[in-house]
C-alpha cells in the first residue's frame, strides 16, 4: 500500500505553524512558494526526472512545516539539501558538485529565475565570476548541505518516502477511457500540470491530502478546463475519494495561480527578494520593517496580535541567527 | 421473560428484561434495513454507472464539448448540504480510507538500555537491548556511518544511501517472515539537538529492530543432525513468501544468505540486513551494480559482469539456501570470482548457446573459455544436483534444480516457487509451532564471528573485467586423458 499513500501532517503540525509561528502568514507563503521554485528549477538544470524533484518538492514541504522562525539554515539550502538528499536515494543521484554549482548560478544576479520582466536583457557575454563557486566557497556549500541533510531526516524521523499522484492519475484517465480513444495528450497534459502547479501550494496541499485525492481533483480540474465529458455520477468515488475532499482540492488547486501571481507581485514591492531568492537577512529587514509600521498602528500583515512582542523576539531572533553563523564559519 | 423466581422477581427486573429485548428487535430490524438500504443503493448506483458510462462513450463518439449539465458536485453541494443524504447512491459508498502515518522528530537512543552486544563484525554493531518505555526487548542496529560523517564537512557524500535505503524498505514493509523495524534513534546529543534547532551532526543511527534469537547460520553450524525434510520444507516456504513479498512490492534483497535469516523461537522465519536492497521497477533499471551479493550466493549473470538484473538474481540465492539446509554448508564456496564461477559450472553443468542463450554476450564471459560443447561428454553440461542430494525427492531435485538455472529466465519467481509440488508433497511442512527451539548461546544468543565472506563493500569498484580463463584450462587436456572425472560428494 505505500506505493499509492503518503504521510499526512498531523492538525496540531498544521496549526501550531500557522498559529505559534511569529512569522506572518504571507512572508511563510512567500519563503515557501520560492523555496519550491527554486527546487524545481534547480531539479531541471541537473536533468533530473521530475518525479525526483516533485519528490524533492514534498520531503522540503514536510520539513518546513517542523521548523518555524527564527531559521537556522538559508531558505536556498534547505531547497538543495531536499534534493540532493531524495535523488541520492532515487535511481537518478547527483553530486555536491553539479548541485552546488547549479545553486550557485541559480542565485546569482544572472540567472533569470526570479525575475521573470526580464528588465536587462541578457549580455552577450556573461560575467562567469558571478556564478563562479570558489574551491572554499564549494566546500562551505557542500558541508553545510550534509549538516541540513541529517537535520531534515532528523525532523522527519528518516522517512523519505513519497508517493506521487502522477503515476496514479493516467491510471485513473486510463480507467475513464480518457487514453486511447481521442488524442489524450491535452487532457493528460493538463491533469499532470495541475498536480505539479500543486506542489507549489501554500496550502501544502501534498501534505493533507493523499496521492489518489490530488490526482482525481485534477483530472477534475482539467477535465473541467478542456470541457471533458465526465460520467454524470459521483466518479470520483470509485477512486475512494469524497465530495469534500475533492471540492477542497479542486479550490485549492485552482487557488494557486492567483496565490503565485499575489506573491510575485507583492514581494517585488516589499523588495524582498530584489531579483533574488529570499534570504533570511531579507526576510529580517521585511520583519523589522514591518515591526515598525505595526508600532505605528498601520496593520498592513494583518497579524496585529503580534505586533508587541514582535520587536523583542526580532531582537532575540536576531542575536540567535547571528551566533547560528558564527559556528557555521 | 423471567418467571417467578427468588433471583428476579421484582417488576423492575421484568421492565429492563422487556427492554432490553424490545432494543434488540429494533437494532435487528434497524440491520435488516440498512443492509436492504444498501443493497438497493448499491445496484442503483451500478446501473447509474453503467448508464453513465455507455452515455459517456455516446459522447466521446459524437460531441466531445457537450458537458454542460454534467459539470456536478462541488458547486451544486455548497447550497444543499442536507441534499447529500437524500441522493442515495453517493452517501453509502464505502470509501477506502488510507491510514497516513505522519512524521516527528528522531528520538533518543537513550530510551534503550543495552543489554549485551549480539554481533559485531564488518557490518556494524548489534545489541539486544530493552525498550525502557515498554519493556520490550528488541535489537539494537547501529548503521555505519562512513568515518567521515562525523567531521560532517569532510565527508563527500553525506550519510550512506545503503543506510537510508535499508530504513526506508524496512519502514515500508510490513510481513511475518521479514524482520520489523520499529523506529530510527539517534545518539542522544544529536536528537535532542535536532529538536531545538540547533547544529549537531548525527554521530549513530540506530535501527530499532524487532528482537529474533537465533541466525540460521549458526544453527546450521551448530546443529548434530539435519534439518529433517519436512523442518527444510517450512523454512523454505517462509523464506519464498518473505521474497515474493519483497518482489511485489519492487524490492530486490541483493544479499539473501544464511546468516541474514532469523529464526526465532516459535520457528518464524525472518529475513533481515536490507543493506544491499533496493527499488526497481520492471523492466529493472539499467546500469545497477554488479557488486551485490555475497560470493557464494551470488548467481553466475553477476559473476560474468551482467550490469541489468532482475529478481532472479535473489532466487539463485534462494537456490543456494536451499541446498544449504540440506547440506548443512554453504553449497557452493567460491574462493574468490573464478573460484566461484568454477564451482557453480562443476555443479550445475557447462552452459551452452541452447541452455543459456545469449551468456556469450556477457561483459566477462568473452575470456571465458569452456570445453568446446561438441566434443564435451554429456555430463559437463548436465547438472550434478541429483548426485549431490542423493535423499531429495525428486520434485525437491527439480525445484532445486530450477532455482539453480544458469539461465536467470529459467528460474522461477518467488510466487511460482512457491505454488511448486515440493511444498505439497509428503512430508507436508513441518508446522511453525512444532518446530525445534535452538539452545541459546551463553552469552545470551551472542553471535559467533562467522566466515562467511561479506557482502561487497560500497563504493568498492567493480574489476574491470574478470579473467576468467582459467577456469578450465586443465580440463581440456584432462579431457583427452582419462575422460572428464566426476566428482561425487
């Protein structure tokens, strides 16, 4: 059976994250959503399957939700530790190497991942230095990677495994009579892209649901989408799933375009990533920033019940980040 | 309802009696709908697929866009909760509900107290020890970490992916006849550490795994008399069902021997070390190691340097045992990659283009150089099981014979070994309950040091090619001579 079911956060992970987390909601969101960006662009530039990076994607999801603010490791490295640590163990491994070189170029101002208005074009010739990882710089990288390997298996009780929905729904579109019969290729298409659209969720929507759930919600979503003819019954019950939960996946996958587009949009604003992948330092100035105009009054993060203690801890935060690096040097 | 009597005789008694039968009736009565209930719900719902489906059918043929009226649920359910109850077919469905384990932090190797060690050896550490929540007794793995780990920057890869993947099977199997691992501990600065978020590299892993006495290997040793046929038999069988397990569920074990099989007191076989094991799909990924196996149960496709191997490769194994329990020693006690190339020929005959077709194309088997088929007597080519095992039935022969086909295709899977006359035929197994107890050692089932040779190191390199021709260099003069000699053992 563990071949087409996962472990599930429990409520109490769920809600102590979204409740005891000093961190707001959207900056969580925010930290999350490029996490996972940057795991799959990085999972491309290696030429690894994407059903090792979608599963790179859930063990970096089911660590975040054990870890909450203050960080002690940058948000890039737990992405390339998730990784490197689920292809080591897939028939598809990578070396240090080739990871931390992709990392290094993928945060580098030339790389075009986070800045999608590409506001200067391309030079002819790019500045090699900026992406060129030292010797010291590559060994700093690659120990620090092992250091969060081991914390990210500790979190998890060294249980790596991940069932994806993929497999499952072309089964299941098999099972409707969606292979075969007409060219399948755009309904297909369609369900396997929201499955990895839904890896990005802020709701961690792989998480809560199981691999049967995710993949009938979105050959519901794309059947919807291409105007598919689907049996006027409750179909989705032959594959064990209820109406509830499908209404909830459905919303939720659809949720994410709109969610992706909000972040984009406002982090750029807040300059929080300035092209870059978020960084702790940046999530701290955004803390701090936020901390003041909450002193003022002018909610904008809308988590005005933190707004005293937020100062202090910031402080606290900051002092623990800051003895967090002096033992990383 | 109650008479008369000096025990019950009070009007209360008589009221709760009636009651308690008058709920009876209702519950039975209450029973007898629901099942018609669902009954009818069940054939509704049938047929509404049916029709649903032959509707759907119509209209992938003619109008692929109509779908308007069909476009359910989620929409409609908002307004109308109550509506789910009433539309019959939909609420009686039984949905199958997956349990979901969830995760949570490592916990400490300080909540065992180590009773004595079991084995220590090239494979690491393993201790019986007691669960001081519980009581329980279990065994204690300590994984080997590569003495770099624990300078965490200079080591190179992190910890050993054999390791995680032995943790990762074992949590995802769940089988009598396969050894249970009840959670992964930490040395105790790590986990509590881990906890809080702060820096500390792993020093030890620890498998908790479930606590077996005995290995078969050192019973084999230590046995005055053989396995009677019927004790043989039951192994046998739980060890096919152990690997027919493991095969469907894409497992290979890549190190099935003897010393890696349990046996505990109430004669359950288990099978344990999964150090070498791993996923595969089917067709089997390429380019796997060829370094899996220890030597002498290692099928002769590795020897000769087959890089894609399926699940036959552990029924050889399985093959190998199985002579082993008859024997009471390893059956085929290779010295090194010739040695046991040679051994194995000697055994179960010369392969030829017709036996094994295709071997020739086998990255080591172009040194090889085998008396020319034309001119070799039949008896290099035949197999020598049946001389070996003179007190086998002869359906034992066979499937000993099967297992230890030259040719990976040839031998049967778990499942078919498993539906084989052997297991069916007088002396039936022996059953599990009956089986012998084995005396337990001194130091409390403390292991002996085996000479067993080990299973292949990791990251050890794979000679390039194995000169393999020496194998019968004699032969073909000694052929000449006096006729090729048998060996009868």
């Amino acid at each position: 059976m563990s071949h087409i079911t996962n472990p599930l956060a429990t409520v109490e992970q769920l809600y102590s994250r979204s409740t005891l987390n000093a961190l707001p909601q959207d900056l969580q969101d925010a930290i999350f959503l490029s996490m996972q960006s940057l795991t799959q662009a990085a999972g491309l530039l290696l030429r690894l399957p994407q059903s090792v990076t979608a599963q790179a994607n859930v063990v970096l999801a089911r660590y975040w939700v054990t870890i909450s603010w203050p960080f002690i490791d940058e948000f890039s490295d737990i992405s390339a530790a998730s990784l490197f640590l689920v292809a080591k163990l897939s028939s598809h491994p990578t070396t240090p190497r080739d990871l931390c070189n992709v990392y290094a170029y993928l945060l580098s101002p030339l790389s075009p991942l986070f800045r999608p208005s590409a506001a200067d074009p391309p030079s002819t010739t790019p500045d090699k230095t900026l992406y060129y990882l030292s010797e010291p710089g590559y060994s700093e990288a690659h120990a620090r990677i092992l250091a969060l390997e081991s914390r990210i298996l500790c979190a998890l009780s060294f249980d790596t495994h991940v069932a994806l929905p993929h497999g499952l729904a072309v089964t299941y579109l098999k099972a409707l009579d969606f292979l075969g019969v007409s060219p399948p290729a755009p309904l297909a298409q369609r369900v396997v892209g929201y499955l990895n659209t839904a890896l990005l969720s802020p709701q961690l929507l792989y998480l809560t649901h199981q691999p049967s759930a995710l993949a009938v919600a979105a050959i519901y979503n794309a059947a919807k989408d291409l105007g598919a003819k689907m049996p006027e019954c409750a179909w989705w019950e032959v594959f064990d799933v209820d109406r509830e939960e499908l209404g909830f996946l459905v919303v939720g996958m659809r949720s994410v375009e709109g969610a992706v587009r909000a972040g984009r949009e406002k982090d750029i604003s807040a300059e929080l990533h300035e092209g870059n992948m978020i960084t702790r330092a940046g999530i701290e100035t955004e803390m701090r920033k936020r901390g003041m105009v909450l002193g003022n009054g002018v909610n904008t993060s809308g988590s005005s019940e933190n707004a005293a203690p937020l100062t202090e801890e910031d402080m606290l935060m900051r002092s623990l980040d800051e003895r967090a690096d002096q033992m990383d040097s | 309802m109650a008479g008369k009597s000096r025990w019950a005789d009070t009007e209360e008694d008589a009221e709760l009696e009636a009651k308690l039968k008058r709920d009876k009736e209702e519950k039975k009565r209450l029973k007898a709908e629901e099942k018609a209930r669902k009954a009818a719900a069940e054939a509704e719902w049938e047929q509404k697929r049916i029709a649903s489906r032959a509707q759907q059918e119509q209209a992938l043929a003619t109008e692929p866009t109509q779908h308007t009226n069909s476009e359910p649920a989620t929409k409609r359910r908002r307004g109308k909760a109550t509506d789910e109850d009433s539309s019959t077919g939909e609420s009686s469905a039984k949905l199958l509900r997956f349990e979901a384990p969830t995760w949570k932090p490592t916990a400490s190797v300080e909540n065992y107290d180590k009773l004595n060690d079991i084995e220590e050896g090239t494979y690491g550490w393993v201790a019986r020890a007691k669960d001081l929540r519980t009581g329980k007794v279990v065994a204690l793995k300590r994984l080997k970490l590569d003495e770099a780990v624990n300078g965490a920057a200079t080591s190179r890869a992190g910890l050993p992916e054999t390791g995680l993947r032995e943790i990762q099977i074992l949590k995802d199997c769940s089988h009598r006849n396969i050894v249970g691992l009840h959670e992964v501990v930490l040395n105790d600065a790590a986990a509590s550490y881990s906890n809080t978020n702060r820096k500390e590299p792993i020093e030890a892993v620890f498998l908790v795994l479930e606590f077996v006495e005995h290995d078969l290997k050192s019973i084999l040793e230590d046995m005055a008399e053989p396995f009677l046929a019927s004790e043989v038999k039951t192994l046998l069988r739980q060890l096919g069902e152990g690997v027919a397990y493991l095969h469907a569920h894409w497992i290979l074990h890549r190190d099935l021997k003897t010393s890696n099989l349990l046996l505990n007191n109430r004669g359950q076989l288990k099978i344990a070390d999964f150090g070498m094991a791993r996923y595969v799909g089917d067709p089997a990924p390429p380019k796997l190691t060829q370094l899996v196996v220890t030597l002498w149960y290692r099928s002769p496709e590795l020897l000769l340097g087959a890089s894609t191997y399926d699940a036959s490769v552990d029924m050889w194994s399985v093959g190998c045992i199985f002579g082993e329990l008859l024997a009471r020693e390893p059956l085929l006690q290779g010295r090194n990659e010739v040695d046991a190339l040679s051994k194995i020929f000697e055994l179960c005959g010369v392969p030829t283009e017709e036996s094994w077709p295709g071997f020739r194309r086998l990255p080591n088997a172009r040194s090889l150089r085998l008396p020319s088929s034309s001119n070799a007597p039949a008896a290099v080519t035949g197999s020598m099981i049946r001389a070996k095992f003179p007190l086998l039935t002869a359906a034992g022969c066979q499937l000993l014979n099967a297992l230890l086909s030259l040719d990976p295709r040839n031998r049967p899977s778990a499942a078919d070994m498993l539906r084989h006359e052997y297991f069916t035929q007088d002396p039936k197994p022996k059953h599990e309950a009956m089986f012998p107890t084995f005396p337990s050692k001194a130091g409390q089932e403390r292991r002996r040091r085996r000479e067993t040779p080990n299973a292949p190191g990791r990251g050890q390199k794979a000679p390039a090619s194995v000169d393999f021709s020496g194998i019968f260099a004699g032969r073909e003069r000694e052929e000449r001579g006096g006729g090729f000699s048998l060996r009868m053992i």
